[in-house]
C-alpha cells in the first residue's frame, strides 16, 4: 500500500491537453509510487491528486511545473488534500474521464 503521508490537488493551466501531459502524469507518479488520478478538464485544464511521501509528491509538482516535451504550463494552482480524500484513493495512480 502506498504512504498517504501527504497529498496535494493541482489545477494545471497553459498548453496541456492535447499534449500527452495525463499519460506523462500517469508515467511520473507510477514511477514515484504515488497513488491518485488526472483528468482533463473542459476548460482545458489538467486537474491532478498526489498522494505518498512528502518527499515524492513535491517532486512530482516540480516535474509537472516543466511536463512533458510539446507542453507549456503557465500555472499550477495547489491545495493539500486531507487525510479522509487520502483515504478513498485507488492504492494506484490513474487517469480518468475528462470532467
């Protein structure tokens, strides 16, 4: 089971859909061990929930601060999530339906 120590929500703004940015998210945040999702978002947003160590969900907010190759961010808007959203996450990080 992944360490739900810390959690972080993203609203991730610029030239990210289109781009590859969730099958990149979903790539890093495996690769970390962290468990959540990302989804796009209609007003063409990404939206992302960390979840694991401190450590491993403030490198994947760096890591999205860049994204992929083809993508620009221009914002990141973030708010910790608490302990009982941490909870109900799936134990691993996936992509969901655009919202």
């Amino acid at each position: 089971m992944t360490d739900r120590t810390s959690g972080m929500h993203l609203q991730i703004t610029g030239r990210v859909q289109g781009v590859w940015f969730r099958g990149w998210v979903v790539k890093e945040a495996r690769a970390r061990g962290l468990a959540g999702w990302v989804r796009n978002r209609a007003d063409g947003s990404v939206e992302a929930v960390f979840a694991g160590p401190a450590e491993a969900v403030a490198a994947m907010l760096e890591a999205c601060r860049a994204g992929p190759p083809a993508a620009r961010v221009a914002a990141i808007e973030t708010a910790p999530v608490g302990a009982d959203a941490l909870a109900g996450l799936a134990p691993h990080f996936e992509q969901r339906d655009t919202e």
